[in-house]
C-alpha cells in the first residue's frame, strides 16, 4: 500500500512538513519506486534531482530500503519526512527483523556489505528503534540550502 505524498498543515498557517510513506508485505516492495518518493519529495520541498542533497537521499533510502528487504522476512515500509524549512529529511524504515543493522569493517576485497558506511557518512543521525515486531532504522539527513528554490 502506498500513501501519497502529503502536507500537514497547522491552524497558525506556518510552513508545513512535507510527508510520505509506504508500506510493503513481501512480494510489493521497490527499492526504485522508494527513490523516486524521496526525489519527488526533496522537489516539492525545493531540492532538485540533479543537485547532491537529493542524490545523497535516494541513495540513503535505497540502501535503508534494500537492507531491510534483503535481511528482513514479512512486511515494512518506510516513511520520509522533510522539515518545513527544507533543511531535514528525516528518513525511517520499518521492517519485521529484531536484529539491528551491522556496521561492518571496510573490507575493499569485499563485494557488497558496504551500504551501511555511505549512509553513516551522510547523515548527521542513524540510530534503530527496537520494536515489538521488528525495529525501526531512522536516518537525519541534512539538507544543504545553497540552490534551494522556493515552493
């Protein structure tokens, strides 16, 4: 099942969050269908597709989303969020495995095993929340405001 992207706004008028989400059982899921929701959600917010900020982002959450359909059995989803001032992407993926994310050594003989260093270099934050059916991984990913165009 997937969620439109969407807006929350509050009764004061401020500058709303902009928000996405999907969910996956375990025939669904598309690591390509997940960039391109963090793509369009980053060009909504003012970030284009051909700048870092938004590359760096889909390259986070498709590494999030591969790990988790790769180590994971049963359902997930991921969930994206960028503050209102465009500045934060907030990036968090659910899935139905208890056992936290590895972080292993750098290996350059190794193939493969190496996703989890590009995202700890990225964000500013990952840290995993541990659920009763699974854990949550959530990434903070900055978002630098330099070609940012306005909404």
């Amino acid at each position: 099942m997937i969620i439109p992207r969407k807006t929350r706004a509050s009764d004061e008028q401020k500058p709303t969050a902009l928000r996405y989400s999907a969910a996956w059982d375990t025939t669904d899921a598309s690591i390509a269908d997940a960039r391109a929701a963090v793509r369009a959600l980053l060009a909504d917010a003012g970030h284009r597709p051909e700048h870092r900020p938004s590359q760096d982002a889909q390259l986070v959450v498709s590494e999030l989303v591969t790990n988790a359909l790769r180590h994971a059995p049963g359902p997930g989803g991921l969930a994206l969020e960028v503050t209102p001032d465009a500045a934060l992407l907030r990036i968090t993926v659910r899935d139905s495995s208890p056992r936290p994310p590895e972080l292993r050594a750098y290996d350059v003989r190794r193939v493969g095993g190496h996703g989890l260093q590009l995202v700890t270099r990225l964000c500013d934050q990952l840290h995993t929340i541990g659920l009763e059916t699974g854990k949550q991984v959530v990434a903070h990913l900055r978002l630098p405001r330099q070609h940012l165009r306005a909404r």
